[in-house]
C-alpha cells in the first residue's frame, strides 16, 4: 500500500529531525527542507500529501511560501500545516486566512501531530475525492441529441447560463429537466458552488418548509435537532425546485418573501439568515392553468419564469433515439460489467415507431433491460419489450378529452389512411405522394396503428 507523504519545512535541524523519526515510526514517508527556497523547489518535483511549514524562516517564510502554494489551482497541491514557536492569534489567523489546515505550537507533542497530520490527510482525500465526484457528474450529465430542437436548447443554455436569471424549465415527465438545471449550474459563475435539488412532489405538505428553510430544535414534535434547509445549503450555488406546481399556497408565500429579500427565518428561530442562490424551477403542467384554478401565486409565476425553458417529449426529436439509446447501452453494459450492445437497424425502426410516453426515463429504462436480461452483443426488434402501439382515438378513456397531440394524431392518421387508399395500398405511391422516405413512413404507420396490406 502506499504510504502518505510529508515534507517537513523548518530551519532547525533538530526539528526536522525529530518530526521526521516520529511520522516515519508512524509509517509516514517524509522529505525535509530547511528554507521555504529549497521547499518551493521540492514541491516543483515531487507530490506530498501534507507539508509541515515553520512561520519563522529567513528568506522567504512560511506564510509566504503558503501564500505561493494555495494560488495554484492544483488539487494535488499538499495540505498545509503551519508550525510556529511564537504562536500568536494572529499569526493563525492569517495563517487561516491564506489557506492553512491548521496551527500548531511549539514545543510539539507527538499526540497533537499525529492528530492533525491524519486530519490533514483526510481533508485531501476529500478534496481529491469531491474532484472526481464532479468529473464523473458532469460526464453524465451531457444533453444527447443532434436534432434541431437539442440543438437550440444547447444555445439556450450557453447563453443564459452565465448569467443569475431565474429559470422556469417546462417539459412532460422524464424528458431531462433536471439534466436541464445541471446543465444550466454547470456552465454558470455558480458552477464551484453547490447545486441542491428539493422534488417538491415528493416531499409532505408538512414537511416541505422543514426542508427549505430549516428548523431548530424543540420548534415542533419530533424536531430533535437542528436542521438546515436547502435555501441555506444552496448559499452561493443553485436551488433546483423540481415539480414546484405541487408545492402548498402557503410555502409558495415564503419562497416568493425569499426570493425578493434574499434571507428567512428558520422554523422555530427568530434570526434572520442571508441566503445567495439562483433559482431553478421545473414543473410537467401548464402554470398559468394552475393559476386559473388558484393553485399557484402569480406573483411566484412572474418571479420564477425569467427565462423560460421547454424541453421536447422524445417523440418529437426521435431523430435522437439512436445517440439516447447507444449511450445508455454503453453505460449500463460499463457498468454491469456485460459486453457492450449494438442495435440493428430494425431495433432502431422499431424505437423510433413507439411514441414514448415516459419519454427519456422510460428509454433509459428499457435500455437497462436489455442489459441485463439479453446476452446477445446484436440486439433485433425480437430484443425490443415495447407495447403494440395504439391508435390515437385510443389511447384515451371515455372520460378524457382529446389533447392536441391526440387530435394531431388521429389527423395525421386519416390523413394517410386516405392517400393509402388513392394509391391502391402501394406504400412506396404513398409516400412520395406524402414527400416522405418510404423507411419513414413505414415508422410512422406503425407509430399510428396501421397495418400495412400484403
């Protein structure tokens, strides 16, 4: 296994000496250097995961040297612990303020070295960490798509997300909304800072202000102890409110207070807490309906819909199907440790005929399947667990009225039931009376329920 790293700054040799029989009897490796000169230049050359600075050096001293090492902006660089035998408040302070773990006196205990030093170490084992949990994030957090409508929602985001504009993201269930408001704090100034998601779907009408502005202890039953809300977590970051149209009127008051003055109150607590976010919204229903039948504040809907977004259902860019579910089949085959699958033209015709009312979420799902429950490298339309598709006049009760897309469909589908018909049943007729590829109108009868003649 390999050992940790210490390098060990200090004009005296006695102290070099000493700290360095000590952390090597701890298993530690460690490198001395006697001037901040010759400590700049190890760290030129070699990585240490902790470096132990004297602040007294002539020359260049310790808090100089600390200065030169916290303005590079590598995670590799060592944590700093500065060691001092004039140990003053303010000298830590400064010491603090120019990135320093921590500060330790002399005359030195081994007991409170090795405390630090192994805090210190894990402190860069988060840092390191916390860089590849990011790395990993925004590597699968990419918007897939050529099609014309992903093209334009890719410009959206590159030219608002610079900004601190509230968002307002529309779009059915499963179409990426959230990968929306990723994307959007991704590519922002707030990038570094937090990004804290709250599904206002899913949390209890007596609960949700628990969770967006915090509580302390003892302020109702079962608050055991204090409790940070997201408004705080989020401070300097983004708040993505997802599915916001499900919040209670009486929450929808306090996040539009919140939003205009930039602090609250946590539940139970009579001080005041600033908060510095960017609020990201989304919502699966129309909100000016909802403000219409009196579930949403329309001062809230002015507040929050700045800059609109509208992510399209699958079935309206199925030109991307092919990237979504290629992507998603190398993904889940990495990470199950399958062999890696490739769709066959057919599978494709077949994807791309079905209309995906779960759109996005229920791709990525069926792709996850075939995963694990096909061991062929080459997946046909056989390998395809789709329903049959249904005729648009049925797909909805006797009790639902149409929708647009509904209507759309049913017209789409007289429409070349019709030309069909002119053309005696000939599909290749047919669609160059459409203006269509014969493959596409192929995908398009089966999406619509019609059975080509023999």
């Amino acid at each position: 296994m390999k050992r940790n790293r210490i390098l060990i700054v200090d004009d005296e040799p006695g102290i070099r000496e000493s700290l360095s029989g000590v952390l090597e009897d701890e298993d530690f490796e460690t490198a001395v250097a006697a001037s901040g000169e010759d400590c700049l230049d190890l760290l030129e050359r070699e990585r240490f995961d902790v470096a132990l600075i004297d602040v007294w050096m002539p020359g260049i001293d310790g808090l100089d040297v600390l200065r030169r090492i916290e303005q590079h902006a590598d995670l590799e660089r060592p944590v700093v612990v500065m060691i001092s035998g004039h140990g003053s408040i303010e000298a830590a302070v400064r010491a603090t303020k120019l990135g320093a773990f921590d500060f330790l006196e002399k005359p030195l205990t081994i007991e409170k070295v090795m405390v630090v030093v192994r805090n210190a170490i894990e402190q860069r084992r988060l840092r390191l960490e916390l860089r590849e949990l990011r790395t990993v994030g925004r590597g699968n957090l990419t918007i897939i798509g050529d099609s014309v409508p992903m093209k334009a929602l890719r410009q959206q985001i590159a030219l608002m997300a610079p900004t601190n504009g509230r968002v307002l993201i529309y779009g059915e269930s499963g179409t990426g909304k959230e990968l929306v408001a990723h994307g959007i704090h991704a590519s922002s100034a707030r990038a570094e800072g937090p990004f804290v998601e709250l599904n206002c779907a899913a949390i209890p009408e007596d609960l949700i202000e628990s969770e967006l502005f915090g509580h302390r202890k003892g302020s109702f039953a079962g608050a055991s102890e204090d409790k940070t809300g997201k408004f705080e977590k989020a401070h300097g970051g983004t708040l993505f409110l997802d599915e916001v149209a499900d919040m209670s009127l009486r929450t929808q008051a306090k996040v539009l207070r919140v939003l205009d003055e930039q602090r609250f109150e946590p539940i139970g607590s009579s001080e005041t807490v600033q908060t510095d976010v960017r609020v990201i919204a989304s919502t699966n229903k129309i909100l000016e309906d909802e403000i219409e039948r009196g579930n949403f504040r329309e001062d809230l809907f002015y507040r929050l819909n700045v800059i609109p977004f509208s992510v399209p259902p699958l079935r309206e860019r199925i030109e991307d199907i092919p990237l979504l579910a290629g992507h998603f089949l190398y993904e889940f085959a990495t990470s199950y440790g399958r062999k890696h699958k490739e769709l066959t033209p057919e599978a494709i015709d077949v994807l791309q005929s079905y209309s995906w009312p779960g759109n996005v979420r229920e791709l990525k799902n069926l792709m996850e399947r075939i995963v694990i429950m096909n061991p062929q490298v080459r997946v046909d339309e056989r390998h395809i667990p789709l329903p049959v598709p249904r005729r648009p006049d049925s797909v909805r009760g006797p009790d639902r009225p149409a929708s647009l897309h509904d209507v759309r469909q049913a017209a789409e589908r007289d429409y070349i039931l019709k030309k069909l018909e002119e053309s005696g049943g000939n599909v290749s007729r047919t669609a160059e009376a459409l203006g269509l590829e014969r493959s596409n109108l192929y995908k398009k009868m089966r999406a619509l329920g019609i059975a080509p003649r023999e």
